[in-house]
C-alpha cells in the first residue's frame, strides 16, 4: 500500500521525463527482482518491502510515467488487464495462498512457479472484474 502512494505522488510530481529515464528505472526494477528471485535464501522477510517492493515501486514508476509520456497503442489484453487491476489487486491475496501450495507440489521451477502465479492472479482478476465488479458498478450507479 505504501508503495502505490509513493508511486501515485511521483506520478502526480514528475510532468514529464525522457524516455530514457524510463527505461532506466524498469531495467533496475527487473534486474533487481531478478537478483531477488534468484538469492531468495540470502534475504531476511522482515525487510521484503525494500527487496521486492522498491524494484517493483521503480518497474510500476517506469511504466507508468513512459505512459504519461506517449501515445499508447491499444492492446486488448492489456487493456483488460488494466481495467481490472482494482479487482485483481482485491482477488490476488486469495489466490496466491492457495494456488502457491498446489503449484508447490507440482513444481520446484521458480520460474514456472511464479509466472504460474502470476498467470493465475490476472485471470483472476479479470474474471473478478467481469463477474463481479462491472455488475457492482452497474448496480450503484442506477
């Protein structure tokens, strides 16, 4: 939750970067999750806001101001996926438990096994959206 605010406030402080400095930010945020990911044993939890969050506070920073920033190409599934973000990031705590202990059991990949999770929290999410919250939205707002 931290996260989401710092990134909403850099969002609303920075009008405008060069693409450069995007890109910059999301190839640190992904070298460092990748680095994570793969030295997991060696990080203590208590501090996984600052091993998994700050990467992924500059991959969400990244994108989003390189979007401010250009004309975007539409892409259905994206677009899906963007428009169910609020249902996903409500769905995903539901999911990961569960499935991270079937998909445990079927895999020691770290790869298969996080984009499995990955993979299941958007459709998820996007079935949530559907189902769930584009019905809500209707009902209130009539």
């Amino acid at each position: 939750f931290s996260m989401g605010s710092i990134a909403y406030y850099l969002y609303n402080k920075i009008k405008t970067t060069h693409w450069f400095i995007s890109f910059t930010l999301l190839t640190i945020g992904i070298t460092a999750l990748v680095y994570q990911q793969s030295n997991a044993g060696i990080f203590d939890l208590k501090y996984r806001f600052l091993y998994a969050g700050v990467p992924m506070l500059l991959v969400l920073i990244s994108l989003v101001l390189y979007e401010k920033n250009t004309r975007m190409v539409k892409l259905s599934l994206l677009e899906k996926i963007g428009f169910s973000s609020y249902s996903l990031y409500l769905s995903h705590a539901f999911v990961l438990s569960p499935s991270a202990k079937i998909i445990s059991k079927i895999t020691t990949n770290p790869y298969i096994f996080s984009c499995t999770l990955v993979f299941l929290s958007v459709i998820i999410g996007i079935i949530c959206y559907k189902f769930i919250e584009i019905p809500l939205n209707k009902s209130v707002l009539k």
